[in-house]
C-alpha cells in the first residue's frame, strides 16, 4: 500500500482491523518477558511499566528490565545460533522472513492498534507503519535473493576469482520510540537475511511492539537464538553496545549518543567494527518565489506536523524567498488551524501527544523562547490542561522572526514547531540549509527546472524531496527512497529502505582459486 503514507484517512476495511486491534490489545494488558535463545524468560531488574502517552491513566503492559547479565546472555545465545544460521541457505532464511511478513499482515490491526497506543501516532500512520514493515521484509528479501556473489576477471583459463559476501556474525540493534516496528524489524531482518544474528533492543517506552514481533518471527520458523529480544532501560542498552560478543551495532537515535557509540566501534577491539547509525536532522524546505505555494504549504506542514513534529525526517525550517514570504506564511497558519489533536485512536485525530514529559516539557521550553526571540504565528499552547486531555497534547506551531543562529533553527526539537526564515535568493538558502551539522533530508518547491537542478546538486543531504505535497522532506517507501544520513545524520552513506541497505550486514572476501588438476 505505496499511498499509506501520503493518505489521511483509512479505508472502511483498515479501518475497521484497527478498531479490533484497539479492543484486542486492550483487553491482552500484562506482563511480558525477554526472548533469549528461542525462550521467553525473566531479567534481573525492576519492571518497566509502560503508559499510554494518550491517556497517562492507562497502563499498557509491564516489561521485563534486561540487566547486564541478561544481555550477555542474549548475545551468548546469537553467537551459539550463528554458525547454522550461517550455512542456511539464503532461500530458506527467505522463507522464513516471508512467513514473518505474512504474520505481521495477518495481525495488522493488533500491531497497528499497539503502535497507536504506545506511540501516540494517529491510525492512519500506524496502519502505515505496518504496511512498511511488511514492505521491508519483501524488499530487503529480494536484494538477498539476488545473491551475494560477483565473479570477476580471470588471469588465465585455469583461474576463477570472484568476490563473496559474508555476515559478521551478531549485530545488536537499538531503536528508538517513533518508529518501533520499522525501526526494530528493518535492521534486524536485513542482518539476518544477510546470515547474521540479532539482539534487539526497544526503546523502554515501546515495548509492546517489539514483543508482538517477537512473537511472530519465532512463530514463523526461526531457529532458536537468531532473534533475541532485551527490553530494559538505558542500562540495558549501554551493556548490549558495550558487548565484546557482538561485531556491529544498529543504532537509530540523537546525535550526542551516536557519536560516542561510534568513537566506541572505532577503537574497542582494536579495529573499526560496522556501525550503523541514524541520527537525525534539522530539515529546511526551501519555497522559491516561483513556487506552487498551495503544493507547499501542504508540504511542509504534513512534514512538521506529522507524529507532532517527532521524525527524524520532520520539517523544522522553511527558508522561503521573501518576495513570497507572507502568502506562503498565510497558508501555513491556515493549513496548521485544519489539524485536529486529539487521542490518535479517534478517527478525526491528525495529530496526537507528544510521547513523553521530556518532550512536553521542552515544548513549553521552547515556545518561550520562540516568544521571547521570535513572533509566534500559530500555536504554542499545551492542551493538556486546557481541555482536559490525559496526555502530552501540545498545539502545532509556528515561528518567524528568529535570530538565524538561534538554537531553534539550529538544533532537533522533536516537537511540532516549524521555524519559517527570510531569504533573498536561492544560493543564500541553500548555504543557510547547508550551514548545519546535520543533513538528511531536504526538500524544495519551485517551478524553474535550473532552480531545481541548483538545488539537487548543492543541498547536504542524503534524501531529498522535490514539489512534494506528501511531505515536504519526510514519508519514505521500501524501494522508493534511499533514508542515507549525511554528515551529523549518518555513519555509511547508505540508506535504509534503499537498494544497498542489507549489503552493510556483510563484509566482502575476494576468492581467487588456481585449478591444479587432478592426479
């Protein structure tokens, strides 16, 4: 379903899986254990008890707190698994993934409900969220069907060479919130596609999720010991990272702890180990004067206002030609007024609460500051006390007149607040977008093919979006985006859901082969 993510309401048939995923997972609320080794089991540490960010009354589950020992436990068990996970043939590893994939689409409206429920997404994104993560497993399925072998040239007659893929051995995966089908199942399928196998690690926020996943990949055949699952706080992560017995980590989350875990991968056993990471941007649009400013305004604020702002793809900065500066603010405001917060389980619901007190309070914060140094055009109201919300529920906003070093234009907020910025050419906004640590994703509007090409040639970012009503620099596809990291935003170069994702997982070995006969 290529249109999930750029549609705004569901069909009567998804819609209705939904509501009886909402009924089924909230009538299932209990506690959940870790999966080592194929057995689902105890930890050591105090549960975690999971809220509905929605509804703060409501207690979604409690989880099991994966202590040190509880970790190397897990990656003991990836280690014992991988030798004939190894030699399994890539058909069959297959086939195990695509029975997965059959399991989550079979249980897509309990998947989709829990994503709502934890996250705080409204159901059209969660029912989107599902949609990929089957998508991902067909797609990053077909790369590794298509073989991990290149021949290549002879010296003479009685050589063969040829260059062959091969897995690591474990990889540990820690997700972040937002994103905690995808971003749990996408890695972990493409490591053991690739013949790797996986400690995984959620967020402590969204476990439910992964746990359901879980469930489905040991249903759907994998031997005991590829998939492992760790659910726990910080700690738990910071002893999965800090693991001798894994050989590359997959890591989605802020730029401050991807660097160090990338300094760490660099030098801990004495040579770089893979290190993939995903953290984040600060994404501008840029409008030029000779844009569609309806297709804009569309744009942009289904980037920044989506999940309330908290996607590492989010819009936060327009930088908009000033000679079209107010119209396209004016249907800014307009277009934000049209988004219903509510509980993202209601059918109208656009947008729903911020995930967590951190991020309601860095709201507030942020607001006064807008305020203080900027003029707030919309928004800027938290709702929760307001209109009696039980939950994290903020209005989305934005913002003109800032300073053009200020730490809203230059820092990731994770919250709905779009900065919109003056500029006088096309070259001044591309340097200002350019001016950043991050860079990954970027989007214009513009009706002049050079425009166009001026800016897909010299914008810093590895996904870019060009008269995008969808999304102005968010919304990706398996298959139909690349989500590559540039600069602060990434450690490869290559993007997941894109073509070269799953071939991160191995490491190449050249084989150069001299027939000397038989006697």
């Amino acid at each position: 379903m290529t249109t999930t993510y750029v549609a705004t309401e569901l069909n009567p048939h998804a819609d209705a899986l939904f509501e009886d995923g909402i009924r089924r997972i909230r009538a299932s609320v209990g506690e959940h254990q870790l999966l080592i080794g194929g057995r689902w089991r105890s930890g050591g540490g105090p549960a975690i008890e999971e809220r509905n960010p929605g509804r703060l009354s409501e207690v979604l589950g409690s989880f099991e707190h994966a202590t040190e020992r509880d970790v190397a436990a897990a990656v003991a068990a990836a280690r014992a698994a991988h030798p004939g996970w190894r030699s399994t043939p890539v058909a069959r590893r297959v086939a195990a993934l695509e029975q997965a994939a059959a399991g989550i689409a079979a249980r897509a409206g309990d998947f989709a409900a829990a994503l709502s429920l934890e996250v705080g997404k409204n159901r059209v994104e969660s029912m989107g969220e599902v949609d990929e993560a089957v998508e991902l497993i067909a797609y990053y399925a077909r790369q590794a069907a298509a073989g991990f072998e290149i021949e290549l040239e002879v010296p003479s007659a009685d050589c063969t060479n040829r260059s062959v893929l091969r897995p690591f051995g474990v990889f540990g995966v820690v997700a972040p919130f937002n994103f905690p089908l995808a971003l749990v199942l996408g890695p972990a399928v493409a490591a053991m596609l690739a013949g790797n196998c996986v400690v995984a690690k959620p967020s402590p926020t969204t476990s439910l999720v992964a746990v359901m996943l879980g469930r489905v990949l040991t249903e759907a055949g994998l031997p005991d010991g590829v998939f492992n699952l760790v659910t726990g706080g910080d700690d738990t992560g910071r002893a999965l990272v800090e693991s001798q017995g894994i050989d590359g980590i997959v890591f989605t989350g802020s730029y401050a702890v991807g660097q160090r875990i990338a300094a760490q991968f660099a030098v801990d056993r004495g040579y770089a180990r893979p290190c993939i990471i995903e953290m984040g941007g600060k994404n501008a649009a840029i409008v030029t004067a000779g844009a569609d400013l309806e297709i804009a305004a569309e744009g942009i604020t289904r980037s920044a206002f989506g999940l309330s702002g908290q996607k590492c793809s989010a819009c936060s900065r327009v930088l908009v030609d000033e000679s079209v500066h107010d119209a396209l603010l004016d249907r800014l405001v307009e277009r934000t007024l049209r988004w219903r917060v509510c509980d993202p389980c209601d059918r109208e619901s656009r947008l729903g609460p911020l995930h967590t007190a951190a991020a309601y309070a860095r709201y507030q914060s942020s607001v006064a500051q807008a305020v203080r140094d900027g003029e707030v055009a919309v928004g800027g109201a938290t709702l929760r006390d307001a209109q009696q919300l039980d939950g994290y529920y903020v209005e989305p906003t934005i913002v003109t007149g800032l300073p053009r070093d200020h730490r809203l234009i230059r820092e990731e907020q994770f919250v709905p607040l779009l900065s919109v910025e003056r500029v006088d050419s096309l070259d001044s906004a591309i340097a200002r977008a350019n001016d950043q640590i991050y860079g990954l994703t970027a989007g214009v509007f513009s009706s002049d093919p050079q425009e166009v090409q001026q800016f897909l040639e010299n914008i810093e970012a590895g996904t870019l979006f060009v008269n995008r009503a969808g999304g102005a620099t968010s919304g990706g596809w398996p298959g139909q985006q690349s989500y590559a990291g540039w600069k602060g935003s990434g450690s490869t170069g290559r993007g997941a859901l894109g073509p070269r994702y799953v071939e991160q997982f191995l490491r190449e070995q050249g084989h150069n082969i001299v027939d000397v006969g038989t006697s």
